[in-house]
C-alpha cells in the first residue's frame, strides 16, 4: 500500500506556550518519516519533541513558542 499523509493543520498559540500538531498517516511498510522547519530536518531536542502512536499518528510537539521557533514546518514520508 502506498504511504499517505493526511494534511497539515495551522496551529496557532499564543507565546510561550507548546504548539502541538498532529497528523495521521498509513502505508505498508511503515514509511520513513520526517519533519522539516524551513526545509531543514529537525532532530528530537529539548524544544522539538517527535513521536508516533500504534494507530499511526505522528504528533510533533514545540515545547515553548518564541519568535525563533515560529516558522513554517511541514512532514514528509518516505515509502522504504
């Protein structure tokens, strides 16, 4: 089956607070996935947390929002 991504929602906090976002995704094999701000791959750290659940839902979390972290982010699959 080919990997599908359901679209990405904008989301919009107020400064200072966590951004959250979700997105579901199917495909088999699982695909290799990845988040990009402004093109750049973002790796796990303390600002930038990345996880997925067994129901296939990929949630990206932004520990606090600033005007640094405000920027376009987007996710991408990979079919392996």
């Amino acid at each position: 089956m080919p990997a599908r991504l359901a679209p990405l929602h904008d989301v919009i906090v107020p400064e200072g607070s966590p951004a959250r976002f979700v997105t579901f995704f199917s495909g088999s094999p699982v695909p290799s996935i990845s988040w990009l701000r402004e093109f750049q791959l973002i790796k796990p750290s303390k600002n930038f947390e990345v996880s997925i659940d067994l129901l296939k839902t990929l949630f990206f979390v932004l520990s606090k929002i600033n005007f640094i972290l405000q920027r376009c982010y987007k996710t991408t699959l990979h079919a392996l």
